[in-house]
C-alpha cells in the first residue's frame, strides 16, 4: 500500500472519528468556529515551540492535534451548509496549481523571487485588492511587519540595496532620540515604532527571521537568567548588579564552553 493510500485511510479515520465526538460528545457539540479559535491559535504555537525546541515527536503530535482542529472547522462548516471538507481541499489543490504556472503551465521561472513575484501578481489578478489584503490582522506586530515587507517588495517597493536600509535605520533613530528630548509620550512611541520597523525591514534585507532571531535571543536569556537563580548564594533582591552580572558571564562562558 501507497504512503498516500495509507495517509487517506488515516484521515478518513479521523474524519470519522470528528463525526462521532460531534454527535455524542458534550464537550465537542457545544463547540462553535468562535470557541476554538483560541485553542487553534494556542495549538499553533505549541507547533512553534516544539518547531524551535527540535522536537520531532512534539512536531508529529501538535501537527496531530491542529489537524483535528482543521476537521472541526470543516465539520460545523458542513452542519451550517457552508463548506465541506471536500470542498475545502479542492479550493486548496485548485489555489496551488492556478499559483504554481511554472509547474503546471509553460512559465518559466529562475529563482525563488520570481516564484513569490508571480504569486503576488496572480493574488491580484484573481481579484484581490490589496498585496497586503493576505496579511491576518492578529498577526503579532513583528511578525506583520516582516510579512508587509516582504509582500510589498514583490511588487517592487523597497530599496535597491541594504546600505539604504540601514540609512533610514539611523535616520529613524536619530528621530528617536530627537522625540524622547522633547519629551512627548506618543511621539516617543511612534518613533519607536518607526526604529522597529525600519529594524525589521533591514534583518529582512539580511537574510535573516527577526521573529526567530528575537526568540532565540529570548531563550537565551532565559537560560542564563535562571542560572542566576539557580546559582545565587541569596536571594537576588539582596545581590547587587555587579554580583548577578558575574554569575551571567559564569552562564554565558559555559554556554561557549
């Protein structure tokens, strides 16, 4: 038997199995699109975290746990006459082939950017209205930011080269600075707002996540912060600065080590 005949038994399993809660679980028929929503987001970040952990049995697991979140959906959808499942993998396969010419069709393509030129292109041609009509509202603001940048540059809006990045970079620092000697709360903030953004669009020119790279920053001083705690011989409300900071390098040359 096919990798893929065995995956379709799987997923009629679970399908079937979505039915059976839906109709003699409590719990699962009270559900409604709105009460999962949370739980579908707090299930997409337990991916995230297994993701960035490494954790290949934790990835299979909440990979697991938010397909059966996707059947749900597809399930009241169908109850409320709405969609199928069905109907909602055809969009998919359908969205994927009409988006992927340089697969499907005669066009050819030489690079990755031209594959993501081309997509936003036939968004538009589709109808939308906007490049930046894709981005989800709730996205986190790091992570929106990176996203608007990298959308909008696929129609040609950004620099020619990084030096010109990391120019407006300093400028909107420089403004900052300027802000926060005025002293005016809501200039500071967005002034601030500007230095992250224009921070985000040069790790983007960089090659480089600023949302992973921010998380693992985040990690890291975790680690080290809890081997302060760990290692302090008292209480941290009773240890000057210079003490905990030596107990850092301790964590940081450890870490090198």
């Amino acid at each position: 038997m096919s990798d893929h005949s065995t995956s379709m038994q799987a997923f009629g399993k679970l399908l079937q199995i979505m039915d059976e809660l839906r109709e003699k679980c409590p719990w699962d028929k009270k559900q409604t699109m709105l009460t999962l929503r949370n739980l579908t987001i707090e299930e997409t970040y337990e991916l995230a975290d297994a993701i960035m952990d490494g954790d290949m049995q934790g990835v299979k697991e909440e990979l697991g746990d938010l397909m059966l979140h996707l059947c749900f959906y597809a399930k009241i959808g169908s109850e409320q006459g709405a969609f199928t499942m069905t109907e909602a993998l055809h969009s998919i396969s359908e969205k994927l082939i009409a988006r992927h010419p340089h697969i499907y069709g005669d066009l050819s393509v030489k690079s990755e950017e031209e594959v993501k030129k081309n997509w936003e292109q036939i968004k538009l041609s589709e109808g939308k209205k906007s490049v930046l009509s894709g981005v989800p509202k709730s996205l986190p603001a790091m992570v929106k930011a990176y996203r608007m940048q990298d959308k909008t540059a696929q129609v040609g809006f950004q620099w020619d080269d990084r030096a010109g990045v990391w120019d407006k970079l300093q400028e909107e620092m420089t403004e900052l600075e300027e802000s926060v000697a005025k002293g005016s709360a809501d200039e500071v903030e967005e002034e601030l707002g500007d230095v992250l953004f224009s921070l985000i669009n040069y790790a983007r020119y960089l090659g480089v996540d600023p949302e992973t790279a921010l998380e693992k920053s985040n990690r890291k001083f975790k680690r080290r912060f809890e081997y302060i705690e760990a290692q302090a011989p008292r209480s941290l409300t009773d240890m000057t600065l210079p003490e905990m900071d030596g107990l850092w390098d301790e964590a940081k040359a450890k870490e090198s080590s």
